[in-house]
C-alpha cells in the first residue's frame, strides 16, 4: 500500500463511499409495484413457475445493494488506515498532512500559515510520508 497515493485520493475516497450510499438509497426508495409486472413465463400443466421483471429488479437491485456495501466497507477501511497512519505522527506534522491532503492546501499557504518556508514544508511532509509509510509497512507484512 503506497499512503502517498492513499493520501491524494482521500478526498476521492470519501466522495465515492458518498455517492455509494446515494445509490443504496435510490435503489431501497425505488418503487415496486405489482401493476408494472411484465411475466417472461407463465403457469404451464405440470408446474406454476412466474418469473417477471419485478422479481428480476428486486434480485438486481438486492445484489446491486450488496456490492455497494462491500464497496462502501473495503473503502471505509482505506479512510480508517489512512486516519490511523497520520495519527500516529506528532501534531504539528499531522496538522501539515491533514492541510496538504484533506484541506487540499499548497505547500506554499501551509508555510505562510505556520510563517515557515516552503522547503521546510516539503520536508516535513516528505518525512511524515516515511514515518507512516514504515508504520502500515510494519504492520501489513
């Protein structure tokens, strides 16, 4: 797991893990109605067997539900390690992680607010970067 690509794409993540939930709404809220029915089979002597788009929908969008979930679960892991990972640094390195990657700030805002120089930034990020990628390394092997 490369935490610099991790941490670019957090925003990314949590975007895809929101619109996921819109889609679990949308198909739970989406009306079922007995009237809509179109039967692709219908009752023959031997055996009853109805098969109709109704049915079909439901047992898509059951499925469709389940894969989002599992989505929204293996993303969700990915937000919590990366959290994980920035946490374990000191808090003025985690500050400048949190402002680079989640508030999507320049180097250069982030060392004008700290009234720091923009290689003195670049540095710290470059060594956070280190400390948490040897921590995930440490445990994922």
């Amino acid at each position: 797991m490369n935490i610099r690509q991790m941490l670019e794409e957090y925003n990314d993540t949590i975007f895809k893990i929101e619109l996921l939930r819109k889609k679990i709404i949308d198909a739970k809220a989406e009306p079922v109605t007995v009237g809509s029915m179109d039967y692709g089979r219908v009752k023959t002597q031997k055996n009853f067997f109805v098969e109709s788009s109704l049915e079909n929908n439901v047992i898509k969008n059951q499925d469709n539900i389940k894969d989002w979930q599992q989505q929204i679960e293996s993303l969700c892991q990915e937000i919590k390690l990366i959290d994980m990972a920035i946490g374990i640094l000191k808090d003025y390195n985690k500050s400048v992680i949190r402002m680079k990657y989640i508030e999507r700030k320049t180097t250069r805002s982030i060392a004008n607010y700290y009234d720091r120089n923009d290689n003195s930034i670049v540095q710290t990020i470059a060594k956070s970067i280190i400390e948490m990628q040897t921590t995930i390394d440490k445990f994922t092997k």
